[in-house]
C-alpha cells in the first residue's frame, strides 16, 4: 500500500503510446456553464487541440498564461482549443492541494475559469476520465493537437517548462503553424506534472484522510511570556494565530475550516496556533477533537492575551473569534472577527508559499 501511495502522490513523468493519425475521441462532457459539449460543436472547427489541465497541478497553473493565448491564436484562425479537467477530486489527497487555493470538482473548476478569465470550453472529466484514457494519458498538463481530418498530429507538453509563457519554444504551436503551411509534421514530447486522479483512487485518498483524522490532539497551558515568544520567532514562515471561546457563535465552523487548511499547509511550513481563551482547557479539547484539529493548541487566560490584543481590527467590538495572520519573515498580514473565509484565507497561504 505504501508504495502505491508514493507512486501516485509523487509528480509523475509520463510519455503517451498514441502517434500520428489516432483520432479524435468521442468527446461527450459537461462544461462548466452547465452545457454538454460534443463532437458535434467542432464541426466547423479547423482543428483541435485538447489541453488536460487541473486546478491543483502547479505545472497546470504555470501554463495558464499559454493556454490563454493559444485559444486566442485557435480561434482566430477557425480553430477549437478545449481544456479538460480529468481528476476524480475525491482522490485527491490533502497535500497535493498545497499548490493552490481551488481543488478539481466542478464548482472549483467554475471559480477558476472566472478567476482566470478562460474563454474556453473547460469540461469536468472526473467521473471517468473518458478523455485521458482514451488519449492514454496519465499527467497534467498535457496537449494533444488534431488536425481537419481530426488525426493527431502533436502529442506533448505545452511549452517549455523552464519559461512557460515564452511562447516561441512551445513545441505545440510550432506544429500547428506547420499543420497550417501544409507540412505534415508529427512530434511527441514527454511531459511532467501531476498525475490523473482516477476513481479507483479514492480508497488510497480515503486511508490517507484517516490516517489524519486519528492523530493526535493535544491542549496545554500558555502564559503571556510564550505567547509573545511565538508571536516574535514562530512567524517566519506564514502563520494563523487563531483566539477563540468554546461559546463563539462560528467557533466549530472555524475549527473544522482551520483543520482542513492545516492538513493541506503544514508540510510547506505553515504554522497554525490556536488559543482559547476562558472556560475549561477540558472543553476546549472536546472541541479540538471534534475538529481533528492536530495543531499547537494552548488554552490561556484573559489577562495573558495581551501580545494579541495589538492585532484587533479598527473599530471591532469583540476580541473572539479571532484570526491574526502572518506572512513569511513576521509579516502581519491582517485580521479578522467572526466567520473564516476558507477560500480566501487558501488564496492568501498559497501566493505566501509559493
């Protein structure tokens, strides 16, 4: 099991059987306006070149740019660029989203076409995976290019992993302006990046999410001295001072948001410490555990939150629920009373991180 679990977590590098003349495959998807898109809309269509690109995968994300102008260059000459989204999201194991603020199910994948402003079809493949198998990829991104008789002619990565936005190393637009003059060139290239996460997958997820739930969640005492000890050298990598009651009105909302962004983070060094403030260091833990929250957790009285109280927002007339974030190198970022926006606060730890 665990070599499994290496092989699938890791980036994978993969290099496809197809070669000149498979075909285009059926293509029958929803896409993310709620449209099922066919073979049929590429009728009149010059040529096709379908990208597999997701959400979480930096290699992905470093391409963006790329594949924006590629669809532009497509479309201005009668061509059809679609990108396809073939991850199972439930396959997809906490550490793998520490790349991104957004996972692979369609509704992320809503979000990131308005975030990024794509004006291609963008189609959920992960029920599946119709698409990459019938393709025999198992890597994102990859491009594979169809010329007007719909025969592979491109078989490969996107551009140069090493400058993704210089699009004249990009091996796909180089055979396409061929295709376009008439030569009759094939290439296939290997490509790197994330592997496909398949149905068949989500049992290796699951076992791995488990093995989370159970570790361990502790509580201890704190006292004003160490907290400002944290504050002054537990902040140079991103860090989440959360202060909290067990009477707050988000209180177990926040914890369960706080425990999934600290599994997803940690390993890239994210720091996460919470404090509750008042009540029973016993009834804080029940809490705690509730929320499989495994992170440094101290229990503190109301006189020794003092170091804290600087970082309350203007204005705001309660002190708790509390979340008080810090960039790399005690960077203060901001603050924040009530309710966690978990989207925003991924967004935010990802431009840190990376």
């Amino acid at each position: 099991m665990r070599k499994k679990i290496l092989i699938y977590i890791l980036l994978s590098v993969q290099f496809s059987n197809l070669l000149f003349g498979n075909s285009l495959p059926e293509i029958k998807l929803r896409n993310v306006d709620g449209l099922e898109f066919t073979n049929s809309n590429l009728s009149k269509s010059e040529f096709v070149c379908i990208i597999l690109y997701s959400n979480h995968c930096r290699v992905s994300q470093k391409f963006e740019f790329a594949i924006k102008e590629i669809d532009k260059e497509l479309r201005d000459k009668n061509s059809t660029l679609i990108v396809v989204s073939p991850n199972n999201e439930k396959a997809i194991i906490p550490d793998e989203l520490a790349y991104s603020d957004l996972s692979d199910g369609v509704e992320d994948m809503k979000k990131r076409y308005l975030q990024k402003e794509f004006n291609f079809p963008f189609l959920y493949d992960g029920e599946y995976q119709t698409i990459s198998k019938s393709l025999e990829a198992s890597t994102t991104p990859q491009a594979f290019l169809f010329n007007q008789k719909r025969e592979l002619i491109y078989n490969g990565k996107i551009g140069d992993y090493n400058e993704p936005e210089n699009l004249e190393k990009s091996d796909l637009l180089r055979i396409y302006h061929d295709a376009l003059k008439g030569k009759s060139n094939f290439l296939k290239t290997k490509v790197h990046g994330s592997s496909i996460k398949s149905s068949n997958m989500i049992e290796i997820a699951n076992n791995i999410k488990r093995k989370y739930s159970q570790e361990k969640v502790t509580i201890r005492k704190i006292q004003k001295s160490t907290l400002e000890f944290f504050l002054e050298y537990g902040t140079k990598r991103p860090t989440i001072f959360y202060l909290w009651t067990t009477t707050d009105e988000n209180s177990r909302e926040n914890l369960l948001s706080l425990s999934e962004i600290f599994k997803i983070f940690r390993k890239r060094g994210f720091k996460l410490y919470t404090l509750c403030v008042g009540g029973t260091a016993e009834k804080a833990l029940i809490n705690l555990k509730h929320a499989q929250l495994s992170s440094m957790n101290f229990h503190i009285s109301g006189e020794d939150i003092v170091p804290l109280t600087r970082y309350i927002p203007v204005n705001s007339r309660k002190l708790t629920p509390m979340t008080v974030f810090f960039g790399s190198n005690k960077n203060f970022k901001k603050s924040v009373i009530g309710k966690i926006n978990k989207q925003e606060l991924k967004k935010i730890l990802v431009e840190e991180l990376n």
